[in-house]
C-alpha cells in the first residue's frame, strides 16, 4: 500500500533527483508575465527573475517553478513564441548559475522540450497532459520529472470531487503510460482553485488522503488562492499567512510537494508539521519497542 511519507524517488532530467515523503518540499513560484493573478508585472524581466528565484533559494525553496503565461480565469492567451522568449533567458541563466531544480509551468509540448534543453528538470502541466498530450513523450524522451495538474475548465465536471480527480487524472495517467513515462517520474496535483469553489477546495483539502489511491506523491497548489481569500477576507497579496495554513494541514495529510509565492513563511509552516510527524513517528517507534500496540493514526 502506498504511503505519502515513504521515500519515493522522484526522477527528473539530466540525472537530478528528489527524494519525497519523509519531509516538505518547496516549490518556489517565479512568473515570467505582466498578469499573473498576485504578482503579475513583478519579475517580467530576466534579471528580475533569476534575483527572485535566487532569492527564494536563499529562503528554502528546493525547486523553481518557471512560468511564461498567466493562468488566472480570463488571463489573455499568448503565443509559443512569446512563452519561450520570456522563459528560456531565465532557464538558461539559473541552471548555468545555480544548483537549483527547475521547473517549467507550461502545457506545450515544444516549450517542454526547449526548457528541458536549456536545463529545466521537471515539466509542470496545469492542463494534465490534454491540452497538448505530446508533452508526456517530450517528458519520457528527456527523463523530465512530471507534475499532471487536475483541472476542471473547459468541460462538465462529476458533482463528487473526488471522483471527478480520478475521471480526469485517471486519463491523463494513461496519457502518461502510453507515452512511457515511468511511475517514478511522476506526481499529482488536485489542481486547487481550478474551477472549484471554495466549498470544493475545502472539500478537496479534507478528503485529501483519498488521492492516494493513486499511489503517487501528491503536490499542493494553495498559494494565494481565491479559496484562502474567501475564508480569511484576504486580498491576494495578504494571503500568505492563509497559504501557510493549508500547507502544514496539506503536509499533514501527506502532501509532499508545496507549490508557493512566500517561501519562508511555509518554510516554517512545514518545518512545524515535519517536527509534529517526526514526533509521532518517535512515539510509534517508542510503543513498538515496549510491546504496546502502536497508535493508529
């Protein structure tokens, strides 16, 4: 049986690895755009991009997750071209200066392949694979680390949310396979705040353990969300605080991977929940050692 706290290998290009499960692990938000929906126009610029990326390194972010459109509801569509421009500089200038895993935020098959080329690691797909099904060869043929995103845009979703994670996932799975990606290169994401409203976003977050029925390490989108807004009163840019909030309730029900804009106050959000699993664990291992029936969880 598949537990979210194990080690799980999880294999990226160019030889990279990260090891999930045991304790949280970050990645850090760095858009390349003029409107995405909290800090569009903020790092618009190579340079100002790899400044904050570098920063959230410094912060404990352990992957960078670069992205050249907006994914807001009504965000304009730009073109591939337009995309590659405004994300490779930055790409390029992280993997010839850092040690950092980078990620690219796109659904397009050759955009995937470029960033791959320029030294990205692992290929973010909001669109799971459907949009550009292609996208799952570019990741099998370059060894790429693969996140497939649940969404529910564009088409009629199931009225249980659970359910509807595992009609839309269960295909972009078999994209996936069919494509040859292996197991070991892939992870989820629930895809929060993708046409879901607040009560499915809070529905998603409570019946979280029912993902793991897919048996893959699962990766935590909360960041800023309008969901975190309508609960705190919140404007976008205040909800980090909110954002904390549901990363160490996330990682305490086995969410391995954190998507963010605020890196160092999840980075203590995290440290706190590793600290209280790490307890148990110890508390576990104690009662075992005693003869006691351990605690069930």
């Amino acid at each position: 049986m598949f537990s979210p706290f194990e080690p799980f290998r999880w294999a990226l290009a160019h030889g990279r690895h990260l090891e999930l499960g045991p304790r949280g692990i970050l990645m850090a938000i760095v858009n390349v755009t003029p409107d995405s929906f909290s800090d569009g126009g903020q790092f618009d610029s190579a340079d100002a991009a790899v400044a904050q990326a570098i920063l959230c390194l410094e912060q404990g972010a352990e992957i960078i997750d670069i992205g050249g459109e907006s994914t807001r509801p009504g965000a304009a569509p730009v073109t591939a071209m337009e995309e590659q421009d405004r994300i490779l500089p930055v790409i390029e200038a992280l993997a010839g200066s850092t040690d950092a895993i980078i990620s690219v935020d796109t659904y397009r098959a050759e955009t995937a392949r470029l960033a791959v080329a320029a030294g990205a690691h692992i290929v973010n797909d909001v669109h799971g694979l459907q949009r550009e099904p292609d996208i799952a060869r570019v990741a099998a043929q370059t060894g790429a680390g693969l996140c497939i995103m649940h969404t529910g845009r564009d088409r009629e979703k199931m009225p249980d949310v659970v359910a509807d994670q595992y009609l839309f996932l269960g295909r972009s799975l078999e994209i996936a396979r069919e494509a040859g990606v292996a197991r070991e290169a892939m992870v989820l994401d629930p895809g929060f705040g993708f046409a879901k409203d607040t009560d499915e976003n809070l529905e998603l977050m409570a019946r979280f353990g029912e993902l793991y029925g897919f048996e893959l390490p699962i990766l935590a989108g909360t960041s800023r969300k309008r969901f975190v807004g309508a609960v705190t009163g919140r404007e976008a840019a205040e909800r980090d605080a909110g954002t904390a909030a549901t990363t160490a309730l996330l990682r305490v029900a086995g969410a391995a991977v954190f998507r963010v804009h605020d890196v160092a106050i999840n980075r203590d959000a995290l440290a706190i929940a590793d600290a209280m699993l790490a307890a148990g664990r110890t508390v576990k291992a104690r009662e075992t050692r005693a003869g006691q029936p351990a605690r069930q969880d």
